[in-house]
C-alpha cells in the first residue's frame, strides 16, 4: 500500500480532574508533558498538532491547535476532530506518557506502511490480556466514519469504537512502563523527584 504523510498529533483535551493539576504543564526533565510529547513526535513526523488545549496556554511556538468538536467524551473527541480538519492518517498519542519513545513510535510506523486497504487503525496489544493502547496509535482517514458512528451511539471507548478486523495490532513484548500513563497523584512517586 503506497505511504500516506503521516501527522503527528498530541491529546491534551483532558481534564486532569483525578490528578488535580493540569497535566500538561507538569514539568519532568526540564520540560512540560505537553512539550516533551510534541518533541518526541516530531522526531518520527514533520508535522504535529495539539488536539484539544491551546499551546499558547502552554508556552509552545510554532505547533498547530485544533480545539475538540465535542467536549466530555474523553479520547475519541480530540481524534475525531483530527481526523475531519486534518484528513490525514494521524499518528495519536496522549500527553501523559513519559516513558514513551520515538524506537515504539518508529515500530508502529514501519509496520503501519505495510497495511492492507481495510485496515484503519494500527496499535500495539497486549497478548496476555488483550488490551490495546489505543492512545498511541496510528489512525486512518478511513477510520473518521467508525467513531462518528460510535459517538453518535454514545460509544466512546476507542477499543469499542473500531472492529478488531480493522485494527493492525502488534503484539507488546517490551517494557510495560513504555505506556505508563499518568492519571493519579501516587503515579507522580514513579517519576520521583523530577517532576513539579
């Protein structure tokens, strides 16, 4: 299948409400969340979006911003607006992810590029319990009609969203912590003191 641009996209359109604070401008290791995923994506792809929070609120120049069309559906809002005003294949990931690395993001792309047609969605699984990160993840324009779809049911878990016979999904034998997501204040301790 011939290569589509690929475009980078951050989802920052969270509340942080368990957390407290705005996540997105929690410092770890000199920079905010915010700043080190936009950073980390343009080391794979040329271009990157903020789906969902200004980066002016945020003090990063020069990346493009795209407010979510719906508010309060979590996840799905923030790609379904990329998806529509971009209309190119997105390369997703949240802004909470401190562990990840541009060598996962170059390993979903390699094996995005040899898709087949009807697939939509590539993503890492997990094999023992089967669950997908469907927030680092590389989504098709194809794949705009399955969450339109899926918001218009009041559906909005991502894994629900898309059929698996849509998705390519690559079996995860690496480092759990790669995906650590940050959600609740003990899930700062992991970051020890590097992080305010």
């Amino acid at each position: 299948m011939a290569k589509e641009e690929l475009v980078g996209a951050v989802l920052a359109g969270g509340k942080s409400s368990r957390l407290g604070v705005d996540k997105t401008s929690l410092v770890f290791k000199q920079k905010t969340f915010l700043a080190r995923s936009v950073f980390l994506l343009k080391k794979v792809v040329s271009e990157v979006y903020v789906l969902g929070k200004s980066p002016d609120i945020c003090g990063l120049d020069g990346v493009f911003w795209l407010e979510d069309e719906f508010e309060d559906i979590g996840p799905i809002a923030g790609i379904y607006t990329g998806l529509k005003k971009i209309a190119k294949p997105l390369l997703v990931i949240s802004c909470d992810l401190p562990f990840l690395d541009d060598a996962t993001l170059n390993c979903l792309k390699e094996v995005r590029d040899k898709r087949r047609t009807e697939e939509v969605m590539t993503t890492f699984v997990h094999p023992k319990t089967g669950f997908i990160e469907s927030l680092v993840a590389i989504y098709e324009p194809e794949s705009l009609i399955y969450l339109e779809v899926s918001i218009q049911k009041g559906i909005f878990k991502l894994s629900k969203a898309i059929p698996e016979e849509k998705r390519i999904q690559i079996p995860w034998t690496g480092d759990r912590k790669v995906f650590f997501n940050i959600n609740y204040p003990q899930d700062l301790e992991v970051l020890g003191e590097e992080v305010y």
